[in-house]
C-alpha cells in the first residue's frame, strides 16, 4: 500500500516464537491485501481488473469482492463523493505512477478522463463477479483499502485472544480496549500543515476505545504544486473533476470499523462540512467527524458532528501520532 504499520498489543505475555508467528500472521495477511488490491503492482488482482478491458464480468477473491461491495454502497450513500473509479484522474492531475506533468491538464482532458470514470459503471453480479459496464473503467481502492487492512488485522489478533491493543495503518488506526496505563488509547490529529512530516503538533486528542476506529484524509501531506504554485490534493471531486479544494484541510472520521471511517473521511474532504455535517446527520447517524479547516490567513478552526469524542487533555504524550507518513505516491 505504499506505506507502513504499526501494532501495538498489551494484554497478553507474548512469547518470542509466539511474537514472531503473530508478526507473521500479519504480514502474510498484508501481503495478501497488497496482492489484491495495490494498483503499484502489476501482478496485483486490482492491475488485472484494471487491465480487462471488457465488459465479460471477472471472477476475483472473496476480500476484494468485499471491499469493492463496500466501496460501492459508500459510493451510493455519499451521493458519488466517495468513488472508487477515480484512476484515470488521479493519473491526470499528477498523482499517479507516471509522475507529476504541469498541473494543469486542460478540459478537454479533463472531460476526457471523466468519461472513463464513475463507480456506477461497475457492478457485481449475483454469482459475486465484477463487472464493467465501460471497458476502460478502473478502481482505485487508496481511499479505502488501509481501512479494511485495520480492520482485518484486528480481527486476527481478537482470534489470537488479544482484548487490548492499537492497529494502525497509515494513519487508520482501531482501538481496543485500553492501553498500558488502563486508560482509553490516546490518538493525535495532527494540525494539517502543509508540508512534509515534520512535528507541526497536534490540533486535537482523541480518545479511542471499544473496536472504534479513527481515520484521517487531508490535502496536508500528498499534495503536489501546479507550476502556479497553486496546491493540488490527491482526492479529487468526482463531480468536477478537479482537486478537492484547500478550504478543508482534514478531516478525522470515528466510525465503528476502520473501513467505513476511511472511505468517509476520504468522501467528508470533497463534501466539506457545508454538505458533509448534513450527510452525517442524515445518513450516518452513527458516525462522527472533526473538520479542520484552513482559513485565509493560514490558521485553522474546527467544526465537528456534536458526538465526536471529546480532546483529552492536550498534556502528555500521546500514544500515537495519527496522519499519512507521507507514503511515496
Ligand atoms: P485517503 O488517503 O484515504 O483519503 O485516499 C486518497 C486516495 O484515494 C487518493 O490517493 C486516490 O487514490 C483515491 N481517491 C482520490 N479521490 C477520491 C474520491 N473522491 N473517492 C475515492 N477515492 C479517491
Ligand atoms: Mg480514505
């Protein structure tokens, strides 16, 4: 997935033997979701599918049937903010394998890409195959996938018994239980400063516990500059088109699975509060979100959904610093 893990685990005595068949465990099951769902390798079952260009519906695993099912329905339920068919635009505003061009690919381009795009022309058929209703359709499940991967690697460690611990996964992060000191885990949102990952601080703490899972999406570390030095965001608006704009710097998402809370906070970017806080209400009662935005003048203010968990204090350390670690894109 082109970035890292961290897994930290404390209610049970590992032994060595037994520490080193979990870790594993864990990196067999990563491995097996980069072997499904990672564009950055060709022998992936996600390059196959992006590569059939037709529309004879293909056979593919039971996970990535999963996740494409979920993306789907996140798609439906956010009005299209969330698409997981946005390939061929991220390829066109600089984000993809074939690097960065001028930052400003004209309409004609841009029309054209959209053309190729959108996740209603793709479909799974009752026998549980993908299907392209656009031969040059695409997925790109980055907005989605690190969330299913947290929420796969907890479910392996509750089979092992494990009852108290913190999975993250570029910045997703599912809490269990509580940490070492019997208290809920502490998890930093960053302050979206844009630039590389250096220690711009927190904005806020939040407490995390019970299977819940945080994740973050924000313009702050994958972003490139046009050659007007305008800054463009990985996560584009489906309805445009173009890079989400910069007036919302991140969003954090608390949801009750890691893959929902990342597919959402993905979607909450391109939406914005002014059409985001009303989806919640509306359609997510369940889930709560923190929108950091950018003002003129460089500062920040928040907006929330009134259930997003409360800041512990400010003071201490936190657990873990939560954000993307600037993955090589
Ligand atoms: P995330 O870091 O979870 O917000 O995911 C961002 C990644 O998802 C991007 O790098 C693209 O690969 C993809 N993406 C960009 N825009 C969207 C969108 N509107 N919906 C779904 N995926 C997107
Ligand atoms: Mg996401």
């Amino acid at each position: 997935m082109g970035t890292t893990y961290s897994i930290q685990v404390v209610d049970t005595r590992l032994s060595p033997a037994e520490r080193r068949e979990w870790h594993e465990e864990i990196d067999a099951l990563l491995e097996d979701l980069n072997r499904q769902m990672s564009v950055h390798r060709p022998d992936s079952e996600i390059s196959a599918f992006n590569r059939h260009a037709s529309m004879e519906p293909m056979e593919v695993s039971a996970g990535f049937r999963h996740v494409v099912a979920r993306a789907l329905e996140l798609a439906e339920r956010t009005g299209g903010a969330f698409d997981p068919t946005l390939g061929p635009l991220v390829r066109l505003w600089g984000f993809g394998p074939d690097g960065p061009g001028d930052g400003h690919p004209t309409p004609e381009a841009i029309a054209d890409a959209r053309r190729k795009t959108g996740y209603r022309h793709l479909s799974l058929t009752e026998d549980g195959r993908l299907m392209k209703h656009l031969p040059e359709l695409e997925l790109d499940l980055g907005g989605i996938a690190k969330g299913y991967g947290v929420d796969r690697v907890a479910d392996l460690l509750r089979a092992h018994g494990a009852t108290r611990f913190l999975v993250e996964i570029g910045g997703e992060v599912l809490a269990e239980g509580t940490n070492v000191r019997g208290e809920p885990w502490r998890i930093g949102v960053q302050r979206p400063v844009v630039g590389p990952a250096t220690d711009a601080g927190f904005q806020s703490i939040v407490p995390l516990t019970d299977g819940r899972a945080l994740a973050t999406s924000g313009d702050y570390r994958q972003f490139r500059h046009a050659t007007d030095g305008r800054i463009l965001s990985h996560i584009i608006a489906p309805r445009t088109g173009e890079p989400a704009g910069m007036a919302t710097a991140s969003v954090t998402v608390w949801a009750g699975d890691a893959l929902t809370a990342d597919a959402l906070a993905t979607a909450l970017v391109v939406l914005g509060p002014g059409e985001g806080l009303p989806l919640l209400a509306a359609s997510f009662p369940e889930v709560e979100a923190l929108f950091i935005l950018r003002r003129a003048d460089g500062a920040f203010d928040t907006t929330a959904t009134p259930g997003f968990p409360a800041p512990t204090s400010a003071g201490g350390a936190a657990r873990h610093e939560h954000g993307c670690p600037a993955p090589p894109h």
